[in-house]
C-alpha cells in the first residue's frame, strides 16, 4: 500500500504523485459502488495499479471539482477585458462559500486603463475587506516576484474569466511549462478557454497550482437567498441588526443593512441583489421537489457498506420468486 496525491484525471484513469514518482491507476469497484467520487487534489491509498481508498478531504470546491487547496488567487485584468467588479465578486464569494482564503491579483498593469481604478480597488477590497492584493504584468514581469511569493508553500487554484492571463503569468514563473494562451477577441472582449481539464502543476519546489478549465458559468443556483448575505463580510456584519431573522435587505422594515447602505460599496450592494435572484431559482426548485438526500452507503455492524436501492431490492426478490416457480416450489 501506498499514499500519494491525484494531480490529474483522464478518462477512467487517475495519475498519483507520491513525491518521489508517477502513478498510473484505476479504481477499485467497491469505491464505484460506493458512488465516491476521487477529485484531483485527493489524497488516495493505492496499491498495485488500483486506489483503494480516498483519505478525508480538509475542502474541496465542486465546479471545477478540485480538493485539498490552500487558497484561491482571483485572477483579473485591469484591461483586455475591461474589469468586471461583479464577476470579481461572484469569485469572492465563491471562496467565502467554501472557506477558501481569496487573494487578489490584478494582471495587465501595463496597459492604459481607467484613472482611478487602482484606488477603487484598493478602497473596496483592501482597505475595507482586508484582502491580499498583488499587480502584475505577464508581459513585461511587473509583480511576478510579488506574486510567485503569494504561491509559496501553498498548492494555489486560479481562478478568472478567460483572456486576463493566468496561464501568461504561470509561464513568467516557470517558462518551461509553456501552457497555451489566446488573445482577448477584439469583437467580444472575451478569451478563449485554453485548459481541458483540472491539473496540479508543479511551479518549483515549493509551489503548486491547479490548472483549470474555468469558472465562468459560476452562479449562486445552489444557496438559498437567505444565506447570500454571509457570503459578504460587510453585509455579514450587519445583519443581526435587522428586524426580521429572515431579512433579504431589499425593502424590509427594520432592515439594518439598507440603514448602513453608506458603509457598503455600490458594486457591492449590487453584486449581492443579482446573486439572491440567482439564488431565488434554487428556493423555488426545492419548494417542489424538496431536500431529501439518498445516500448510496450505510453503517452496518460498525462497517460502511453499500447501501442497496429499493428498486433493486424488488427487482431481486421478483427474480427469487420466479425461480422459485420454475422449481415448483412455494416461498414461504
């Protein structure tokens, strides 16, 4: 038996470091029965070509399925595409959603953008929110240093709409892994993606991110509306000052939030309305098909084993009766 690290998918196949070498492996089928989904990130034991078990996850983030990061750097472009705060936003609070530290980086500081942006951004994001943040230029290695320290000792996912250089400015770092770019289309302002599948690739020796095919199509789909709001630190913080336990901080009476709204960036704000209506999609969806979760494993006897659907119960006892009468024997 052997521990190591799945650092990519393909197929039916799972590639395992274990820090010495490579690992080819399959799965084994009683992980398949159990429907235990191994990510890139886990940690696995395996043993003689086939993983034998996935060791406990400390986090994980499901679109794109990775586990076990450290933090997550929000990749941006200050121009080429223009910045979207929103879509940075979405980011943030993916992170908070899954308790993954963000940290900020800002690409394309060499080109001309918008006079004042650097200070907005700072104003928002460091000075209230207290996140890291980092400017870099890919092309003419501004900040790589700066940003090559933020990876350090950690295994690092980047996020970020395509075109604004994540892949640009791993290859700064480390020119011999030469990932594919692609240039911002002109017409749309928009990349294309370059990445077909989750990857850790190892920067140094100290250093891992994880490649991704993106985060584009991210909505808040899955949360109820009122679970939006911890998803924001300065919403979060007053929230308990409202009225109603239920408040969605829209037009409420009593609403401590809308009372605050000066405390509260307007792209903030308005990052926040757009999300709980994506979020109200979800409510109305579990409003008529309801919550319950089937579990495909249960507790026997001190054991996890397999849990058996009814469905297929029946179908095996329809098959015994049958044999049963092929017999001529009666089931007692």
């Amino acid at each position: 038996m052997a521990e190591g690290q799945v650092y990519k998918i393909h197929s039916d196949f799972y590639y395992i470091d274990n820090g010495l070498e490579f690992f080819e492996c399959k799965v084994r089928e009683v992980l398949k029965k159990r429907k235990d989904k191994i990510l890139v990130g886990d940690f696995v034991i395996f043993n003689d070509g086939y993983i034998e078990e996935i060791i406990p996850r400390k986090n994980f983030i499901s679109r794109p399925a990775v586990s076990n990061i450290d933090q997550i750097i929000i990749v941006s472009a200050l121009k080429e595409p223009d910045l979207s705060l929103t879509q940075l936003n979405r980011y943030i609070a993916l992170a908070k959603y899954y308790n993954i530290e963000p940290v900020l980086c800002f690409n394309k500081d060499d080109l001309e953008f918008e006079r004042g942006l650097k200070k907005r951004i700072h104003d928002i994001y460091e000075s209230t929110l207290g996140y890291k943040i980092v400017y870099t230029s890919a092309i003419e290695h501004n900040g790589i240093k700066a940003f090559e320290k933020l990876l350090k000792d950690k295994t690092s996912v980047l996020c970020g709409n395509s075109g604004v250089g994540k892949s640009s400015l791993v290859n700064a770092i480390n020119p011999d892994l030469n990932l594919r770019t692609k240039e911002v289309s002109e017409k749309t302002q928009r990349g294309t993606h370059t990445t077909r599948h989750c990857e850790i690739i190892k920067l140094n020796d100290t250093s891992r991110i994880v490649d991704t095919p993106g985060f584009s199509n991210v909505r808040f789909d899955f949360i109820l509306p009122a679970d939006v709001d911890l998803l924001f630190d300065e919403i979060a913080e007053l929230r308990d000052g409202c009225k109603y336990a239920d408040c969605l901080h829209f037009h409420e009476d009593g609403c401590n939030v809308l009372a605050n709204l000066d405390k509260i960036d307007d792209t903030r704000y308005d990052s926040y309305l757009a999300f709980v209506e994506e979020a109200k999609e979800y409510k109305e969806k579990v409003k008529y098909e309801g919550r319950k979760i089937e579990y495909s494993k249960k507790i026997l006897h001190n054991r996890e084993v397999v849990k058996i659907s009814g469905k297929k119960r029946q179908s095996a006892r329809n098959t015994r009766k049958q044999s049963y009468r092929n017999l001529g024997v009666e089931e007692e």
